[in-house]
C-alpha cells in the first residue's frame, strides 16, 4: 500500500491476476498470476537488498527539511543557509551509510 493507503500498481496486477485465476481457475491465468507474483517478489527482494525504497525516502526527507528551513528563515544569510544544507546532507549521507549494516529483513 501507499502511505495514501491505496494499492500500488504492482499489488493491483496481482490482484487482478488473483481475481482472474479465481474466476476462471485456468492454466493460463494461473501463469499469469504466478508471473506477476514472481516479478512482484523479485521487485521487492531487490529493494530490500539494494535499500533503493529508503533511499529515495530519505532523500525525500532531505529536500523537504531544507525548503522548511528556507521557509521558515527567508532572510538568512547564504552563510547560514549553506551551513544548514550541509547539515542536512551529511545526516542524509549517515543515513544512507547507515544501510549498508542494516538488516535486509
């Protein structure tokens, strides 16, 4: 699910590969199904080994805490602004080292 609590696209194929199957229960679509449950898994072992999703997560976090910063002090100096975004980036790179000992499961 999405953090709008909605089904990604990949849940929504398998569900609609699951309905199918359930419908017909034929060879056909229980391949189907079985495929796009297997590219479904594949993508997220692949995610959980290369740590992408929390990646793009932090990264995310990283930009949206700056621009809070830049809202919230409009006439900081470039000093200060330069210093703060230092800051962020180096938690954000901490965070992304930080995977590289965490546990895939």
């Amino acid at each position: 699910m999405n953090s709008g609590g909605e089904m990604t696209n990949a849940q929504l194929f398998q569900q609609v590969a699951l309905l199918r199957w359930l419908s017909s229960q034929t060879d056909e679509d229980r391949t189907v199904l079985a495929a796009v449950t297997g590219v479904q898994v594949g993508r997220e072992l692949l995610n959980r080994f290369t740590g992408q999703d929390r990646v793009d997560a932090y990264k995310s976090e990283c930009i949206l805490s700056i621009s809070e910063f830049l809202r919230q002090n409009p006439r900081a100096s470039q000093a200060v602004i330069n210093g703060e975004v230092e800051k962020r980036v180096l938690v954000f790179a901490a965070r992304v080292k930080a995977l590289e000992t965490a546990p895939i499961f």
